[in-house]
C-alpha cells in the first residue's frame, strides 16, 4: 500500500469476469499496471504500462467502482 495525497493504491491484484489487473509501485512516484484478458478458445491477451501514481490511484478506485474484487 503507497499513501499519496491522502488516497491509496494497494499493491496486488484485481479481478472481474475474466480480467486481471496488478498494480506494483516502483520508484519515483510511478506503478506499472499489467492487465491480462482471458479470451475463451482464444487464450490469454496480457499487456503491461508504467503511469504516475495519481493515474495508477485513479484506475484502481475506477476497478473498485465496477466492483472489481482484489484477490492477492
């Protein structure tokens, strides 16, 4: 968990239907996000980004809203 501005981003991983998204702080106020979409017969579609923390803060509250459970 890193505090920022009196808001938080918790480390882990988030899920929802399918879609995974792990948030992993690194140095200089920034987390990389890496989102995975199962695709049924399809497989896996997984793609990774690095964004200032109030972007990475602000994406997680967003998954939170559309009731995205954190499962680690």
């Amino acid at each position: 968990m890193t505090l920022y501005n009196h808001e938080l981003v918790y480390t882990g991983t988030w899920e929802n239907e399918g879609h995974t998204v792990t948030f992993t702080p690194i140095k200089n106020n920034s987390i990389i996000i890496s989102e995975s979409i199962h695709i049924p017969f399809k497989g896996v579609n997984s793609f990774s980004r690095t964004v200032p923390l109030e972007e990475g803060i602000k994406k997680q509250d967003q998954l939170i809203e559309w009731q995205y459970r954190k499962i680690s």
